[in-house]
C-alpha cells in the first residue's frame, strides 16, 4: 500500500524542482531585492490595494485622488522590470497549476 505522506513529499520535491518553481522563487528574490520595485510593489499591495479594498467592501466608491495614487503606482510597477518578470512568472505558476 503506498503512504500518503510518502506521495505528498515526492510531489513537493517534484515541484521544487521544477522551472516555473525556480523561475518564481528566482523572481520573487528578484523584486525583493531590487529597492525601488520592493517599495513599490509593497506599497501597491499593503497600503494602496488594502485601502481601496476596505473602502470598497464598506460601499465607499474611492476618490479621485486614491485612485490618481493607484494608477501612478501601477503604471510604476508596469515601468519595472523585476516587478514585471515577477508578474510572469506568477502567471506560468498560476498556468501551470490549472
């Protein structure tokens, strides 16, 4: 009979092993240590994208200004390249699981 366990820890090393695991943990490393692209993205998502998710969940429309914000930073991050290999390689991630 086969272990379950057995099974779970073969497939974690298959995974590991994989390209699109190396090219996102190599990516992920990427963005965090290139300074500018890490402060962006961590502003993108702690405090711009949370913000705007609360007010939207409280069925508050977001003001012209916060929105001015989002798209700046956003259009920042599209300007990156490390943000932009990070993005990819979630996609292959993303692709490869569904």
């Amino acid at each position: 009979m086969t272990n379950i366990y057995d099974k779970a820890n073969e497939f974690e090393r298959a995974l590991r092993e994989s390209a699109e695991y190396k090219a996102s943990v190599a990516a992920s490393e990427g963005l965090y240590a290139d300074e500018e692209a890490n402060a962006l993205y961590t502003e993108f998502v702690s405090k711009t994208k949370k913000e705007l998710m609360e007010d939207a969940q409280a069925g508050n429309e977001p003001s012209e200004e916060e929105l001015t914000v989002f798209e700046e930073i956003q259009q920042k991050l599209m300007g990156n390249a490390k943000f932009l290999e990070f993005v990819q390689a979630q996609q292959k991630n993303y692709n490869f699981f569904n």
